[in-house]
C-alpha cells in the first residue's frame, strides 16, 4: 500500500541496540554498584511498523469584547495520533516522502477526519486561550496523513516479556506504545476498521487536503470549549 512517511534515521540493529538499554535511574545504578547485578534486558526479534497522524494546520482568530473579531490571528500546526486520539503541538513540518509498504506494517487509524477536526480544534482552542486568554476559532487550511516509521521490539528480562517501541524518525523510545502496542492492529488482518479516507494520503489528491465542508466541526469544538469556560466561571 502507498502511503505518505516520515523519514527513517536508523536501521532495525540501531533500534535493537537502543531497546536494549535499561535506565535504571540513579537508586539502579546505586545498587549496581554495591555489587547487585541486575538482569539484563534481551531483544527477542524486532519489526518495522508504521503508525498514522493527522496533521492540522490552522490559523486562530481571537476576537474583541463584544464579539468581534479582532486583527489577532496567530498559525498553529498540531498533530494527533491515530492510535487513541492524543493530540500535541508541532514545529514546522517534518519531510516527508511516500513508499509503498505490506499491510502487515501498518496500523489501523481508529479514528476518522471529522474526529481528528474536533479533537485537534479543541487543542489548539485551549493553547490560544493560555497564550492569549481568548477562545479563538478555528480556521484550518490544511489536513492530511501521515505515517510515522517505528520499531517494535519485543524484549525479555528475567521471566518478563514486553514490548519497547522506538521511534525510527526522532531515534528514541516512544513510552506510550511501549505500553500499548498490544492493543494495536494491522491493515492485513483489520482493515475495515481503519478510519481513514483514501484522499487523505493519496498522492493523486495532492501534498495536502485542504479543508472546506468540514470547518464547521472545528468551529463547533471552539464554540464548546467556550460554553463550558463560561460554565465554569458561572459556577465559580
């Protein structure tokens, strides 16, 4: 299948090597030195996955009081994992290219464009209102996809199995999918639950997918966090 990546920095031997790292923090290395000598963390096999974002860019505009819009605008870019929804700031845009990729390394994106509208507008309504102390709306001119090259490696200490995820782009642990790995799934077994449309990462449609019927949802998500900012301070 051909999607849209991030680019990968390091080989799978280079991610084995990192997740066979422990930190042990300094009681670990304390205690490492008083002669304990911990067991060691074993990489039992290692495989290439890819893992999808959303990525929303738009520009807040605050208004006067009174309601009116004012000339304060301000640009934000911010993406959410496909995985279970969480939602971060980015800096500028990390390049990207398209490969063509198994179904068995791709995960399924539980969630669709409309989602990613309302959870990421609702982000960047709340960072507007902490740098500004306005709820502004939400104006997006650009959504698309994008998947994010990870190595899952699956690591034995002692009598424990688990999994560490290293991110293949930024070269370093990704701590939530070491948790949650296990709860993910692959387009070659579940991909009628995959949540993504095709325009969204297709080449055919373009660099990116501008948004246009969907921008009330982002509006709608700005309008909520306002009634129930004005909620509270009703309640207060």
């Amino acid at each position: 299948m051909l999607i849209r990546t991030t680019t990968t920095r390091m080989t799978i031997e280079q991610a084995i090597e990192l997740a066979g790292k422990d930190n042990n923090g300094l009681i670990g290395d304390l205690i490492n030195k008083l002669g304990h000598k911990e067991k060691k963390t074993e990489v039992l096999k290692a495989k290439k996955f890819y893992y999808p974002y959303y990525i929303g860019g738009a520009v807040m505009k605050f208004k006067r009081a009174g309601g009116r819009i004012s000339e304060r605008h301000a640009a934000a870019v911010a993406a959410m994992e496909g995985g279970f929804g969480t939602v971060q700031n980015m800096k500028g845009r990390p390049a990207m290219g398209y490969e063509e990729v198994p179904l068995d390394q791709i995960v399924v994106c539980r969630f669709d464009q409309a989602d990613a509208e309302i959870r990421i507008a609702r982000h960047m309504a709340k960072q507007g209102q902490k740098m500004y102390r306005s709820i502004p709306a939400i104006d997006f001119k650009e959504m698309y996809v994008i998947y994010k090259p990870h190595y899952a490696c699956l690591c034995q200490k002692g009598d424990k199995r688990f999994f560490r995820v290293i991110d293949a782009e930024i070269q370093n642990r990704n701590y939530m999918l070491d948790i949650k790995f296990r709860d993910l799934t692959f387009m070659d077994k579940n991909m009628e639950n995959n949540k993504i449309d095709k325009k969204m990462y297709s080449p055919a449609h373009g660099e990116s997918y501008t948004l246009n019927e969907h921008n009330n949802a982002p509006q709608q998500a700005a309008e909520n966090t306002t009634e129930n900012t004005e909620t509270k301070e009703n309640e207060a």
